[in-house]
C-alpha cells in the first residue's frame, strides 16, 4: 500500500514545492511529506516503540515517489500543464 501511495504523491509534492527555489528544502519537504503519509497509513501502529517501522514506511513511500517523479512526472505534459496554471500560463496544450 505504501508504494501504491508514494506513486500518487509527485503532483502533490511538485504542487508544494513550485515556490521552492533551494534544493535542500524541497528534498526536506518531500521526506516531511513521505513521513506524514506513512505515518497517516499506519495510524493504527503509532507509538514510539513502532516509530522504527514507521520510518521505514516512509522511506518506501519517499522512494516510490522519487522512482515515480524521476520516470514519469517530471518530463510529463501534465506536470507543463500544471506549473503553466501555477505560473499563470496557459500556452500548453
């Protein structure tokens, strides 16, 4: 499950971070976001004793979106559609 959601959160991460100019914050705020969502998908386990296991369920949804952003998101011509609306645009087609 983990993976099936970290391959749905490029959008959501890229709609976050189109203001962000330095590298290091979007990296951090796309590892928050993988974090917060792990954490959301295993509610029922939250405890400090689980927070191992917890924290690898992040790192799989932080791995899956990167895998997904890298191969499909970033090139794709809906990720130009959507920065072109966030930037005002609307020239691509």
């Amino acid at each position: 499950m983990n993976d099936l959601i970290g391959l749905a959160l490029p959008p959501v991460i890229d709609l976050i971070n189109h203001k962000v100019s330095n590298g290091a914050l979007k990296l951090f705020i796309s590892v928050a976001i993988s974090l917060v969502v792990a954490a959301l998908l295993n509610i029922d386990k939250l405890n400090i004793s689980n927070a191992q296991e917890i924290f690898k369920s992040g790192l799989v949804v932080f791995g899956s979106a990167q895998v997904t952003y890298q191969l499909y998101w970033k090139d794709s011509l809906d990720r130009q559609r959507m920065v072109s609306k966030l930037q005002g645009n609307t020239q691509i087609s």
